[in-house]
C-alpha cells in the first residue's frame, strides 16, 4: 500500500515536472518569438532610419553641389571679369604704346630735319663770321687811319673811360650808403660810446720802460759795482736785467725786456741799499726774497682786477699771468689798467645793448693777456693771447674776442666789435699813452705826407696830437663823389705804411668858390 503510495506520488511528481516542463518550454518558445518580432522590428526601424539619413546626405550633398558650382561661377565670374579688364588696360596701353611709337618716329623726323636746318645755318653762319671778321679787321684798320691811335692805345682809353665812370658811380652809391647808415648809426653808437666814457671814471697810471733807483748819495754807486764789479754781476746774473750807473747824479737805472724781473731788481735793489750789506751771498739772498714778493704782488694784483671786474673761474695759472700785467706798458700806458678799463667799457657797451656784461667783462679783461709773455714767445700779442686763454679752458667766444681785437683774425661776433671799440677807447682818449717827441713830429710828418702824395691834393693838416688829417682837395679836379673814395684810400694807405695807437680820422674837404665882380 505504502510502495502504490509512493508511486502514485512519484508519478504525480513526474506529472507535475512534465506539465512545467511543456508550460516552461512554451514561455520560452514564445519569449523567443517575441525577441524575434522585436529583432525584426527593430531592423525595419533601421532601414527605415537608414533610409532616412542616406536620404538626407543626398539632400544635404546636393545642397553642397549647388552651393559650390554657385561659388565657383561666381569666382569664375570675377576671374573672367578681371581679366577682361586687365585686357582692356593691356589693349589702352599697347595703344598708347603705338602712340607714343609713333610721335617718337615724328620728333626724330623732326629733329633730324632740325639738325639738317642748324647744320646749314651753322655752315652759313661760319660763312657770315669768316666775313664779319674780314669786314672788323677793315674797319680796324680804316678807325686806326681815322683816329691815330692803335687798337691796344684805343682799348687804354676806353677802359680808362669806363673805369673813371665807375669809379665814379661807385663813389656815389658809397655816399649814398654811409649817408644812410650813418643817420641810423651814428645817433645809436655815439650813444653808446659816450654812455660809456661817462660812466667810467678809471685812473691813469704811467709808467717808464727803465726803472730808476734813487740813491742816497753817489758814493753808494761803488758799493753796488763793488770789488772789481762782483756786485753789479752778481745782481745782473741773479735778476737778468742790466744795471746802467752813468754819471746822473743819486740814481741808478733798470734796464730789460722783461717788466717783472726788472720790477724784481728793483726791490731787490732798494732792500739792498737800505740794508746796506752788500755782497754776492747777500744779494742772491735778497734777489729770491723780491721774487716771492713780486709773486704774491703779482697774483694779488690779477684776483684785485678779477674781483673788481666782477669776472669769476679765471685758472689760477691766468690770473698770475693777468697779474703780470701790472708791471707791463704800451705807450707808457699801464697794460693792466687799461686791461681794467676795456673791462668795464665792454660792460657798459654790452649793457647798452643788451648782451652779457659779464662775459663782455671777462673779454675786455683778458683781451691783452698776450703782453704778459710777448717778450718771450713770438708773434703778435692778440694770437698769443688767444692760445693762452684756451690752453687754460676760456671759451670759444672769449678765444676768438682776444684773437680778433686786433683783427688778427677776422671779428665775427658782436663782442668782438665791442672789445675793438672799447679797446680803442682806452688807448686813444687823451693822456692815456704818450711817446717821445720826435716820433711824434715824425708821425705827423709821415701823416702829412702820405696824404699830399694823392693827385688832387694841396694841403694837408694833421691835427689833435695826430689823430685827425685834415686834407683840402682841388674842387676843378676831386668831385663830391670822388672825395669819398679819396678818403678811403687815405686811409688805407695810412694802416699799411703807419703804426699808430687808436684810430686816425681822415677829413677831404672840397671848397668851391663863385666870384663875380659888379659893373659901373
């Protein structure tokens, strides 16, 4: 009972097993199924998508293509239409091309013929000269007949005319012009110049070219010669300057070159007399003890200038040589004095015409610094002067102010004038220099003579110690005009024959007289 039991439940087991095995085998068959449906469906859906897309990539290929060829015919376009106007310049200017081809062709023609004409006229103007100079040659020769002269003796007079008739015209523009300058000129510059005379009030001082020592009595005269002369040579040989002792009672005189040595002898001199010691250890004791004292007087004396000038960074190099200055002359004119006085004219002209009064200053102060050492380096005072100042870093324009004064070299600034008018001033205003007696009546004399030595010329009078000629010329032969030029070269023959201090003004004076007598 218990095995049909368990059978019956074995079978119903393997019932139950095979109705789950057929109702799962039938789920699984129809999940097949409908992933198949679904892989079907989902193919057609891709077709269809494909479809779709292939559809748009034909449109959107096509919209590309239609898009492109219209690029293309548009550039097409442009290109076809640039090059047809590239043709149409190529085809204007190969146009111009002919042209010009052709008008070249023409002018050649034309210069061709030309040149045939100007060769005809130059062959027939050959002819013409070959006879025009036959036909002068036979008037030549009839003129000489006529006039008696010969052709050089006519071309003599003709330039002789002409150059008289430009002398004169040239004489009358010259007084046109100088009467027209100087009724603008000379109202300003006469200003000028007395402003400055007037506001500047300097000392003069006027020293010899010798020194002379007074002695206390004529005995003294041996001591300073001493033993077989050991002393006067021992000075000399010590100061370099020569001791005169002649027969002028108390006095022995000085005598060199060189103004600082001779200043140096001097003191040294005095002391040595005072003293009374004298031998050749003392006097070469006493010569060293002037030297320094003439130094410090001498570098005092060029800082008192500078200082009172108002002239400032001078090297101290040229303040000493400045200083020399004090022991210098010109004319009996002390250099350093004057040097001052240029100093402050040059001030006063620059203030009345509204430049630098320093630097004019410092000009005029250093202008003469050449005397100092003209006695021993050659050449004239200007060009030595100006080397120094620039050796010793004074500027350009101070330079050539110096170089100039005396133009040395040509002036080109404004204060190069005033430094030759100032310097003028200082040495022609009266009692500023003074010489001996016959080189003054010698220098009037040759005055005089130079300007009676001009054709046309009567008298002549040099008056105002010289520095005015005053010169009567023949009316019949010397015109207005020409006393203009007779003037002038007065005065130029007066600055290449005379050497003279300050200026020489020359007066033509031409009197004409009309006399007529009356009648009973």
């Amino acid at each position: 009972m218990e095995y049909t039991a368990v059978l019956s439940s074995i079978a119903l087991v393997l019932g139950l097993g095979v109705v789950a095995f057929f109702v799962l085998k039938k789920k699984v068959i129809q999940k097949n199924l409908n992933i198949e449906e679904e892989h079907l469906r989902l193919i057609e859906d891709a077709k269809l998508k494909a479809e779709t897309l292939l559809k748009e990539a034909q449109l959107e290929a096509k919209s590309r293509l239609l898009e492109m060829k219209s690029n293309f015919d548009a550039e097409t376009e442009e290109t076809r239409s640039e090059l047809k106007k590239e043709s149409k310049r190529l085809l204007a200017r190969a146009e111009k091309i002919d042209l010009k081809e052709e008008q070249l062709s023409k002018r050649e023609q034309t210069v061709q013929r030309k040149e045939s004409e100007i060769q005809k006229k130059y062959e027939s103007a050959t002819i013409k000269e070959e006879r025009y100079n036959e036909l002068l040659e036979d008037i030549k020769k009839e003129l000489e007949k006529v006039s008696g002269l010969t052709l050089e003796e006519a071309k003599d007079l003709l330039l002789k005319a002409m150059e008289e008739e430009a002398r004169h015209e040239g004489a009358k523009l010259i007084k046109k012009i100088t009467s027209e300058a100087k009724e603008n000129a000379d109202k300003e510059a006469k200003k000028i110049i007395s402003t400055a005379i007037q506001r500047y009030a300097g000392e003069y001082v006027a020293e010899r070219t010798v020194s002379v020592v007074h002695l206390p009595g004529d005995e003294m005269k041996g001591r300073i010669i001493g033993r077989e002369g050991r002393n006067i040579r021992a000075l000399e040989a010590a100061t370099g300057i020569d001791l005169i002792i002649d027969d002028t009672p108390e006095a022995v005189i000085l005598s060199g070159f060189n103004p600082v040595r001779r200043e140096i002898a001097r003191i040294a001199l005095e002391k040595l007399i005072s003293d009374g010691r004298i031998h050749p250890a003392r006097i070469e004791d006493v010569v060293e003890r002037a030297t320094e004292e003439v130094d410090i007087t001498i570098k005092e004396a060029g800082e008192q200038a500078a200082f009172d000038m108002g002239v400032h960074g001078i090297d101290p190099e040229l303040i000493k040589v400045l200083g020399k200055l004090k022991f210098r002359t010109s004319y009996a004119q002390n250099v350093l004095q004057h040097s001052v006085e240029v100093a402050s004219l040059c001030g006063v002209m620059a203030g009345e015409l509204g430049l630098d009064i320093k630097l004019a200053k410092r000009m005029g102060l250093l202008h003469d610094i050449g005397k100092a050492i003209d006695y021993e380096v050659d050449g004239a005072h200007a060009i030595i002067g100006a080397k120094l100042a620039k050796k010793y870093g004074e500027i350009d324009s101070v330079v050539d102010a110096i170089a100039s004064h005396h133009e040395d070299k040509m002036p080109e600034s404004v204060y190069d004038y005033i430094v030759q008018a100032a310097d003028a001033l200082s040495g022609a205003r009266p009692g500023a220099r003074k010489e001996s007696l016959e080189n003054y009546v010698k220098r009037l004399e040759d005055l005089e003579n130079i300007a009676n030595a001009f054709d046309g010329v009567t008298n002549t009078y040099a008056i105002q110690a010289g520095r005015e000629i005053r010169v009567i010329a023949e009316s019949e032969k010397i015109s207005d005009e020409s006393a203009v030029l007779l003037s002038r070269d007065i005065a130029r023959q007066i600055e290449e024959n005379l050497t003279f201090p300050g200026q020489v003004k020359v007066v033509v004076i031409r009197e004409t007289r009309a006399v007529e007598y009356t009648k009973k």
